[in-house]
C-alpha cells in the first residue's frame, strides 16, 4: 500500500496486488492497475484504475510452491541416497583391496574406487546446482 501512496502522491502509474473484500466479508486477490490521466494542461485531473481478481492465479501460485517443496525434499533425499551408496560400495572395495594379497585383485579395484568417488562427487556438484536452481521459484 506504501508503493500506491507514493505513486498516487507523484501521479505515477502503478501496479500492486493486494487482498480486497467482497460485501460479504470474504476476501480475493486483486491486482490493480492505476494510470493518473492528464487534463490537458501540463498537469493531471484524475486516475483510472483497473482491479483484476488475480485469486486462482495466486492459488496455482501456493500449489506450485508447494510441490517444488516437496520435489525439493524428495530430491534431497535421493541424493542422500546415492552419495550414501556410493560410499558404501566404495568402502567396501577399499576394504577387499586391503584385505587380499593379490596385487591383481588391488589393480583392479583402485580404478573403480576412483569411479565412484568421482560420481559421488558428481552426484554432490549435481545436488548443489539442483538446490540453487529449485530452492526458490523465480520471478519474471
């Protein structure tokens, strides 16, 4: 309401949303839009001003919100997961590699303990630039 008062005091144009209330008392989303009009002479003699209710939109907009909060925590968990696996499994050849006597068996195992320590941090690069692209809906 402080952005509408400033444009109405500066006879600016000016868009806001805002809850308005029916007669009944019950409430909607509106946006307005309120464009001074000039009188002719260098200055202005009045607004007109344009109320859309914008009520579904702004419930698409919480439904929305909410399940990219859920794909979040959903998501979040599957990296969980895998970086989890992915630890274990590598553990458990670096376990066998020290354990066997075979330098063969060893040879073997070190190429696919760095595979999985290159996917696990893969896996975590993912989930960080995954986090910053959902954490938060953008705004046009």
């Amino acid at each position: 309401m402080n952005r509408l008062r400033k444009a109405m005091n500066n006879w600016d144009m000016c868009e806001v949303e805002f809850i308005n209330y029916r007669k009944d008392g019950s409430t909607f989303w509106t946006r307005t839009s309120l464009v001074p009009v000039s009188d002719g002479e260098g200055g202005y003699s009045h607004w007109v001003a344009i109320g859309r209710d914008i009520s579904q939109q702004k419930k698409i907009d919480l439904q929305l919100t909410e399940s990219l909060k859920e794909k979040n925590i959903l998501l979040s968990e599957i990296h969980h997961r895998v970086k989890n696996n992915l630890a274990v499994v590598s553990g458990m050849m670096k376990v066998t590699g020290t354990k066997t006597k075979s330098q063969l068996i060893k040879d073997a195992l070190q190429p696919e303990i760095d595979r999985a320590r290159r996917k696990r941090l893969i896996s975590g690069k993912l989930s960080i630039d995954l986090d910053l692209d959902f954490r938060q809906p953008q705004k046009p």
